[in-house]
C-alpha cells in the first residue's frame, strides 16, 4: 500500500460522534453498536450484543488493529 492511501485509511477516535454506526468485534464474535457518548475523556457504543465503555486512547488503539470498524452504510 502506497503512503498516500496509507494516510487516507487512518481513523481516530475523533471521528466518533454519538448517533455513529460502529461493529465492534469481540471474544464472542461481531456486534453492531451505535455510539451514545463521546466526550474528551472516553467514547460510549450500546448494541444488541454489546455496551462498551472506553477511554479515546483504547478506541483509537481498537480502530488500528481492526477491532472496532467505523460503517459509513447499511448492509
């Protein structure tokens, strides 16, 4: 992959804003969540399967390795 779409595929916690549409892929499998809080501190996601609650800093490191994935659309 070339630096150019190396940069364009880097996400961050910011991007996350209540009402955002998150899979979140845990021990158990995969979930779809919706972000109910983010604030500077932490970001908050409630699913069917899941009710997560963390600091930025481990959301950020959870959108690198691929645990948590930002859906722009419905499936």
């Amino acid at each position: 992959m070339d630096a150019a779409r190396s940069e364009y595929l880097n996400l961050s916690s910011a991007a996350l804003e209540p009402g955002t549409t998150v899979l979140y892929r845990h021990r158990s499998g995969d979930s779809l969540a919706t972000v109910t809080e983010a604030t500077d501190e932490h970001v908050a996601f409630v699913g069917d399967d899941c009710d997560g609650h963390f600091p930025r800093e481990q959301i950020d490191r959870m959108l690198g390795d691929g645990r948590l994935v930002l859906v722009l659309g419905e499936r």
